[in-house]
C-alpha cells in the first residue's frame, strides 16, 4: 500500500454516512459536485477548514465558496437584497456562485472569507453536497479538490492523482457535469460584477435580471471589487501591524504562538492548523482593542505557516512587509 491511496468510495448511502461523521468530526472530504471535484469541510469549524488550506498547500488564505442548501440557508449567512433573490430564484441550485455581504452574525468561520465583509455562497445541484449540507445542518466550505496551482478536478482519479494522501475520502460520483468551475458574480450596490465566467453565462444573467455583467476592472472603476484570487489585501487592520516579534512594545496587542504567549495565543500548541482556523479572528480582535498597535510572534515558514506569513504579509503596513 502506497501512501497515496485514499480511501475512494462510490457516492452510496453508507459512503455519505461516512462522509458524514468526518465533516462533524472536524475532517475534509472530497465530494463531486456538478462543476468540479470539492474538498469540503464544515465551513463553521475553523480548524477543519484551515485543513483544507493544508491539504491543498494554497500559499495564501484565498476565501472560500460556502455551498448552501438554497436561498433561506444563505440569509442566514449573507444580507440577500432582491437583486440576489431573483438570481438564487433563477439558478439555484446550480453552477453560480454570489458574493454578498457578509452577516455580521454568520456562524461561517472567519478563515473561510478570509477575514473579508463579503462571502461567497452556491447551492449546488449534485446530489452528494446536497444530501451532506441537509444532514449536516449548515454549510460546506469548498474549493476545487486539486493542489493549489493545478488543474481543477473533474473526476475522482484526478482528485487522488492531486491531492493523494491528504484527504481521508473521496467520494466517486463519476465525472462532473459542468468540469467548470462556477460563474461568480458580485452583488453590490444594485450592480453586478463579474469575477469569474463559468457556466452560467452573461446572456443568461441579462434574461433573468435585465442586467449587463459589469467587468471587475479596479482601473476602470475604483468602486468595483477585485477578481477571485488577486485580491491584493483580503484584510488589513485598520492598526500598523510588526512582524516578527517576540517582545511587544506596551502599546502593541501581541498575538502570540507556542511558547511566546502575548495577549493572546494563536495556538499555545504550536499547531499551525489552529493558529491558521483562528488568525483572522485573532487580527479582528487586536484591531478592536485598546491598544494602538499591533505586533505578531514570529511563526513557523513551513506549510501552513507559509500560508499564514502571506497573509499577515497582507495585512501588515507596506513597510514591514519585507520581515515576514
Ligand atoms: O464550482 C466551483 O465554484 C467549485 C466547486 C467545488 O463548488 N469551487 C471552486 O472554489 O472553484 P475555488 O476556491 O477554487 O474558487 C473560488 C473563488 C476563488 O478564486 C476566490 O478568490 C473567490 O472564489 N471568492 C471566494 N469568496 C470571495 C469573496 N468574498 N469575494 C471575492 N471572491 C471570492
Ligand atoms: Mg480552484
């Protein structure tokens, strides 16, 4: 047995039962869904979805679709305006994927819009997310089962030849039908953007709603959002934030780890999976306290600690950066 053989299992009712217990024991999954192969995790468990970041070895805490039952699990998540009701209304579930505001009362962990006011919610049509959102009772944060910088997955075999012994189980629902990945469109301000095409397309929007997909072009309109994947600061403390230190200044918030303690510890373990599920937290609460600054313990450069650097590369002032 090589290590690179996940337990692969044909989308049964016991193979769903399986799947099951793992997401609510905090594991990932890989899941067909009809655009492309997902790795799921429960989106309101931080840690299981920081696996997810592991899993895949993505250098930065891109945020992450959260894929609901429908409409009435995504107002739980998301300020639906009307504008997003018609487009849930006209293709949902299916392969479009919207960015809404983000409820400030969503239980969705703070990793999975990587500290962002928008998230990104689908309601897939494939059975296997279905049946899992439904028992699961929330949503299922997921990207493209693939390791970070490759190919999107279409079939099980691909997701094992990908992503190998990182995943626990991967459930084989055959090829996917759409082997795109979703269109994304951003609600906002009565306008839509669209950040990326996918298989819902422009023409289909324009019949449903009346309305042109506006290009997310940051040159042509300072207002509009910036395309998946390019965001050049998901979150950015509102406080100048130092990298690298192990004794804070007495004005500074100090956001420890392992053994460097400070006001308060992303993972007094040193695990970096814990400290990646509570790192935006963590930058959001030094941002409201009292204190006029914010300092960061040196952590780990090495596989989620990379992904963890690039993100408090992001978030620190411009000339701090080079430390991290
Ligand atoms: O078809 C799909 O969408 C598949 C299946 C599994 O559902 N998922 C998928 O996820 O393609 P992923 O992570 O590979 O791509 C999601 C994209 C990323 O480029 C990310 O930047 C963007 O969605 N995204 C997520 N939340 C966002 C937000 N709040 N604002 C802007 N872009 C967002
Ligand atoms: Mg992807």
């Amino acid at each position: 047995m090589t290590q690179a053989c996940p337990e692969l299992e044909y989308a049964t009712e016991r193979a769903l039962g399986h799947a099951l217990s793992l997401l609510r024991d905090g594991q990932i999954v890989a899941i067909p869904t009809e655009t492309v192969y997902g790795l799921a995790a429960d989106a309101t468990n931080g840690e299981a979805v920081a696996r997810i970041y592991a899993a895949k070895g993505r250098p930065s805490f891109n945020p992450l679709i959260a894929h609901v039952s429908g409409a009435d699990m995504a107002a739980d998540h998301a300020l639906v305006s009307p504008l997003a009701s018609l487009l849930m209304e006209a293709f949902w579930p299916g392969p479009l994927t919207l960015v809404l505001p983000l409820r400030s009362d969503s239980k969705v962990a703070n990793i999975v819009t990587a500290g962002l006011e928008t998230i990104a919610l689908r309601a897939p049509s494939h059975l296997v997310p279905q049946k899992l959102i439904a028992a699961l009772g929330g949503p299922l944060a997921a990207p493209s089962a693939n390791m970070s910088g490759r190919l999107s997955p279409t079939t099980a075999k691909h997701v094992a030849a990908s992503l190998g012994g990182a995943v626990p189980l991967i459930i084989d629902g055959g090829a996917c039908e759409a082997g795109l990945e979703s269109t994304i469109v951003e609600v906002r301000a009565q306008r839509l953007f669209l950040l990326r095409p996918g298989p819902v397309t422009a023409e289909q929007v324009k019949a449903a709603t009346g309305m042109d997909l506006l290009m997310s072009d940051l040159s042509a309109d300072p207002q509009a959002p910036s395309s998946p994947g390019q965001l050049a600061s998901h979150y950015a403390p509102r406080k100048p934030l130092r990298l690298n230190v192990s004794e804070a200044l007495p004005d500074e918030f100090h956001i420890g780890f392992g053994a460097i303690g400070g006001d308060l510890n992303l993972s007094a373990g040193g695990s970096l999976v814990e400290a990646a599920a509570g790192l935006f937290a963590a930058l959001h609460k030094a941002d409201a306290s009292p204190s006029t600054a914010i300092a960061v313990a040196p952590v780990p450069r090495e596989g989620l600690g990379l992904a963890i650097a690039d993100r408090l590369r992001r978030a620190a002032t411009p000339g701090q950066a080079g430390l991290v």
